[in-house]
C-alpha cells in the first residue's frame, strides 16, 4: 500500500480518541441548546441527488460537488444540509404543523479552495425555523448563538486532565467569532428588508421570548446595536 493511500484524501480529517472526544463535547453543547430552545433533531441521506444543489444554487456548483453517476442516477455528497431540509419539508407539504422547528449536525463535503480552518470535508450545525412570518425567529437564533457561547465555557467542576482539557472560554470565543460576525450580518441584512423600526422589534423579541429564550435587555440592545 502506498504512502499516499494510508492518508486520508486531501481536506478530510481523521479523529483519533481525543479529537473525537472534543468533537463530541463540542457537539453536546449545540444539541443542549437547540433542545433548550425546543428544536427537533433530524437527519437526512449524506448522498442527495445533484439536481437538489444545482437548482439551489445553478450548474456552477458542479465543480464544488464529489457527484458521481452510477446506474443512470447524478448522485453527489451533501455540500450542505438545507437543500436536504427543505426536500424533506416540501416531500410532506401541509402535513407538517408550522412552524418547525428543526436542528441537525451533519458532516458535509464541499470541493473547493481550502482556507485556515476550512477544509474540503466540514460540519455545520444548523437551526431553522420554517413556517414563522415574524422577526422573532431571527432573534431566537442569534439568542441561541450567545447561549451557546455563554454555556460552553470549560466547568470548573471537571478536574484538569481528566479525559482531555477542554477548550478555553476564549479559545471558543475566537472559534465561534468567525461564524458568529457572517451570520449577525446576514440577519442584518435580511431584517432591512422588513423596513423602518426593524431594529426595535428585532431588540424587543432578544428579550421579551421568556427566561428560556431570551438575553437581558442590556444583550438584547448590544446586539440590535451591533446590526
């Protein structure tokens, strides 16, 4: 066997027992929030057709695609997981009670130019709400992310070294910083789009959702600020 074949293929990662166990804590800590906020873990095939992607996202992502063809079926790994989830809402169109409320943490392949800390092969926790008109499902999420940063601080109540030392709060912060500043200002720029006085419900329902979902109002203005 050669050297190369004892490698995994380029962009993909193996997890040995410790990496494993840090992946696994990490993704603990996105299930406990999502369950806090009510959602419903789901799953769907790591291989879709292509057509699901290229009628998202056009022919273009072809190249970004590991696809295949094999008994005249176009099949492709998953470069993302809401293609998959919007199928499954639409495969039971007006079966399903609105909204949902739905997370998966899914492993997911996208071929294109890697970059620090992105790699070919990704995971990606995702919470989405479907069926919800208001503006207070935006807030909900962006709630969710600071929970998330909030509750995954490393316990005082677990002794150093014992099964591995997790992350440091500000390791997390730094880690979650480069997810957190694209996804503020997709928000930003989807609530424009409500018009004048946005901001204000935007602030409102960061803390008016009750104890379980909400931010303290000084967060909640920091945030609303911050779009």
């Amino acid at each position: 066997m050669s050297k190369k074949a004892l490698q995994p293929p380029r962009g993909t990662r193996d997890f040995y027992p410790d990496d494993y166990r840090r992946r696994e804590w990490l993704f603990d800590h996105f299930r406990a929030v999502a369950h806090r906020y009510a959602f419903e873990e789901v799953d769907a095939p790591m291989v879709e057709h292509a057509e699901l992607f290229t009628r998202k996202a056009g022919e273009e992502i072809v190249d970004q695609l590991y696809h295949f063809e094999i008994h005249d079926r176009h099949l492709a790994l998953r470069p993302e997981m809401t293609p998959s989830v919007a199928r499954m809402i639409i495969a039971r169109a007006g079966g399903l009670r609105m909204p949902t409320r739905w997370f998966t943490v899914t492993q997911n392949w996208r071929y294109e130019r890697m970059t620090r800390g992105r790699k070919r092969e990704h995971f990606q926790w995702n919470m989405d709400v479907w069926g919800e008109p208001e503006v207070t499902a935006e807030a909900e999420l962006v709630g969710a992310i600071f929970s998330l940063l909030d509750g995954s601080a490393p316990s005082p109540e677990v002794p150093e070294g014992e099964l591995f030392n997790p992350p440091t709060g500000t390791e997390l912060q730094s880690f979650f910083r480069c997810e957190l500043i694209p996804m503020l200002q997709s928000v930003a720029t989807h609530l424009e789009e409500v018009g004048f006085g946005f901001t204000y419900e935007f602030e409102s329902g960061l803390f008016s959702m009750g104890d379980a979902f909400s931010l303290d109002a000084g967060d909640a203005r920091a945030v609303a600020g911050a779009l």
